[in-house]
C-alpha cells in the first residue's frame, strides 16, 4: 500500500517481548474513529467519547470475531497537542509478543496501516512540530548509553543545535539584505551599513561556524560511541583488563591460555563516553580449530577498531607471539597496556618506548585495579585527538550536519573574500545564499525525500 500523510498509522511503540506493560501508538485522522471501533467500556458497552488527555478503562475487541483480547488503558491526545501534532490514541495493554500482536491486528482489521520506521517522528517534523536535527535527537535519545550522551541528546531534541543554526542564518539574511540593498541602490553607496562592518560580520560568523565544527569529534563519539578491541598473545590479562574496565566480571578469566574462544562485547562508561569493549582471543599459531576460528575472529575485530588495546605482560619479556601481535595492529590506533604491575618486572615502560615509541603506553595491574585511571584518562584523550570536550552549548554529533556547516562556511569564506577584494555584490550574494542554503538543510528548511526517507530508515517502527 502506498504510505499518505492522511493514512491513518498504528504500530508498537514498545520493544518486543514479555514485560509488564506493551503499548500501541495509533495517529492519524481517524485514530479515534478506529479505535472506537475495538475498544468497550469496563461493562462491554462501545464508548461515545474520548476526552482528550484523559485515561480511560476498557477492553479490546476483535472487529471481526468479537473476541475480547486484552483489559487496556486508551489515552486520546487531540491534534495539535501530540507528539505528530496530529490525532493520537495509545492503548496501553499486558506487554508480550502475543497480546501485542493481536491489538496491533485488530486495528489494522479497523482501518489501521502500520506505520513504516520513524513514521511518527517523520509526521512530527512534516506537520511542524520539530525541525530535522531535533527529529535526529529522538533517535540519539533513544540509543544514548551514557549520561553524557543522554544529556547531548536531550539538548539537542530540545533546540540547542537548531536555535544555534538559526541564528547564524538570521545573521547572514542580515548580512545579504545589506549587499543586496547596495545593488539595488549603488548611488546610496551602502552608507547605511559600511562594508567593513560588513565584513567583521560575516568574519565573526564564521569563527562561529569553526567553533562548532570543532565541537564534532567530541559529539560523534558521544552519539557513535568507540569501538575498542583488546588485543595480545594468550594469558596476558586482556579478559582481566575488559573486566576492570567494565567494573564486572562478565569474561571467563582463568590462568589456561587460549580461554577466550569467541569476541566478547560490551559498553563501557568511561568518563560519559560510550566505549564498546571487544575483548578477543589471544593471537598466536594454533592448530586448534576452534581457537582458529577466535583468532580470525580477533583480526576481524581489529579491522573495525577505532582504538587498539595492545595488552602486554610486563612480568616476562617480550616473546615472538607479542611480535605477531604487534604486527597485527600495525596502522591502527594503538594504546599499549603494561599489565601485571603487580608483579616484579621484566619488561618496562621504558623498555617499550625505545621499542614502540609511536604508540602511548599505560602500566596497569588488573588484579590490583591500579593504573586504571591513567588508562581511561589516555583512551578518552586518544579517540579526542587530544581536544578538550566542551560540556555546555550546541554540539555538532552527526556527520551530515558536519558536512553541511563545513560547506556553510566554505562559501561564507568565498563571500568574505569577495568583500576583501572588493568584488561586485552579485558574486558575493551568490555565496552568502549558498551558505544559508546549507546551513536550512541542517534544521530542514530544504530537503529531498530521499534525505528523509535515509534519516527516518534508522528509527524503530513504533517511533
């Protein structure tokens, strides 16, 4: 069926599974007409009305068989005061795949279409409720693992970027207003605003624009997270050092080398920023398959690695499997990780930094939690390339928004060097509107309908 805007959407709008509660979103003009048809009051009679913003009681019904299928609470939030700003019924029932799939039935079976990914959210941004950048932090909200990036998420959602853009846009329409005034009046030779203030606009607003570019790499890695891959020969302490990080014991640690067999993944919260640990088999020759198959799998991590883990036991020497290991992160981001501090050493720091002088080394001790600090403190300086991460102010977490300011302010740079140069006011228009087009791409004031059908496909279905 073809998807209209004056399709009537319903979908589950809580994740798939048993739990306490499930609830199914329905928005459209005739979310209440359609609901209506399903839904009896506490004593099976059909309901006359639904107040809106009020919580009734009731049942659901099959249209088709009649068949009551859940005790539910319906909420009616009346057009324009909803999420889509337009018509929305939630009926909260029993959570399971089950009873959901049945009331999600039912409303179909009424006049219901499912909604595709993000549909909601997408009539929200259609029907004005939210700009596109704040569409974009549902999704980031949603997805955030760590408080930091909660907190971006929400700042976003709730206009922090997009007040930003909009003022740099005010600005430049100012500014072109101007230099459009001058062509249309050349004898009034702009004396109503003097081209060197011209220029120091459009200069601070660039300055601007480089500001918040250079607040990216801080904000992808909040929204993206890191991936990190612990990598060594077998027994030097990298399921040890994945717990430690994780403050839990969730890999097997035993002194048998070869333990690990398989990729053991999860998210660290590290300062605010969401590191996704990858703790690998140890590499080295093998002809075990199985250990075989978790060494293949410990390069193919590797491969994907924003930041490479090189774990190393400095109770012994280097051995030829270290060197292997060692070769295998060549031309990755690497951090060495001394481990075993608490043992007598045989193999230093600064032995290592004769040996590995490109690469950062921390000296940690798992079993006694000592150097973890310092290591954290050296992962998020790495993945930051060294830069201090702002904690107040817009930020720019997405590589479209990047891309689309960098191009904003390449073509206020092009106007900037037209006013130097003193070039007629055709040429610096040009570029003056270039880069407001640029930057009403990031907020959605000009968009393709395949920019959102992209930005909407990562979205859950029920949001």
């Amino acid at each position: 069926m073809q998807a209209t805007p004056d399709d009537t959407i319903a979908a589950i709008a809580t994740p798939i599974g048993a739990g306490g509660l499930g609830i199914i979103r329905v928005s459209g003009p005739y979310a209440v007409a359609i609901v209506r048809a399903v839904f009896r009051d506490r004593h099976g009679r059909p309901v006359e009305g639904l107040p809106s913003h009020r919580v009734r009681f009731g049942s659901v019904i099959h249209p088709r068989t009649a068949v009551k299928l859940d005790e539910v609470l319906v909420t009616y939030m009346r057009a324009p005061h909803s999420y889509t700003r337009e018509d929305v019924v939630e009926i909260s029932g029993h959570g399971g795949i089950g009873v959901m799939a049945r009331l999600l039935e039912a409303l179909v079976a009424s006049g219901a279409r499912l909604a595709e990914p993000g549909e909601f959210t997408k009539r929200a941004f259609l029907n004005g409720r939210l700009d596109l950048s704040q569409a974009e932090a549902v999704i980031d909200l949603i997805q955030a693992q760590t408080e930091e990036s909660h907190r971006q998420a929400l700042a976003q959602l709730q206009g922090g970027l997009s007040q930003a853009i909009c003022a740099m846009r005010e600005e430049l329409l100012e500014v072109l207003a101007y230099v459009e005034g001058a062509m249309e009046f050349p004898e009034e030779d702009l004396e109503f605003l003097p081209w060197e203030t011209l220029r120091a606009k459009a200069h601070a607003m660039e300055a601007w624009m480089a500001m918040l570019l250079d607040t990216f790499q801080t904000g992808r890695v909040l929204r993206e997270g890191v991936q990190v891959a612990i990598v060594g020969r077998p027994n030097v302490g990298k399921s040890s050092l994945f717990n430690a990080l994780l403050a839990a014991n969730r890999a097997i640690v035993t002194p048998i080398p070869g333990t690990t067999r398989d990729v053991l993944e999860e998210v660290a919260n590290l300062r605010g920023y969401p590191f996704r640990l990858v703790d690998t088999a140890g590499i080295r020759p093998s002809t075990d398959l199985v250990e075989q198959e978790g060494i293949e799998r410990a390069r193919g991590s590797l491969e994907s690695a924003d930041l490479v883990l090189l774990v190393l036991d400095g109770s012994e020497p280097l051995t030829a499997e270290d060197e292997e290991a060692m070769a295998a992160v060549q031309g990755k981001r690497v951090q060495v990780v001394l481990n075993k501090a608490d043992l007598p050493p045989l193999l230093t720091v600064d032995e290592l930094q004769v040996r590995l002088p490109e690469w950062p080394k921390t000296a940690v001790s798992c079993t006694e939690r000592q150097g973890l600090e310092r290591l954290t403190e050296a992962m998020v300086a790495a993945v930051l390339d060294g830069q201090q991460p702002p904690r107040e102010g817009p930020m720019v977490t997405r590589i479209r928004h990047w891309e689309a300011l960098q191009r904003a302010r390449q073509s206020l740079l092009q106007a900037c060097d037209a006013m130097e140069q003193r070039l007629s006011g055709e040429f610096i228009a040009v570029d003056l509107r270039e880069a407001l087009e640029w930057l009403g791409e990031i907020v959605g004031l000009n968009y393709t309908e395949d920019l959102l059908d992209k930005i909407f496909s990562e979205f859950c279905i029920g949001k």
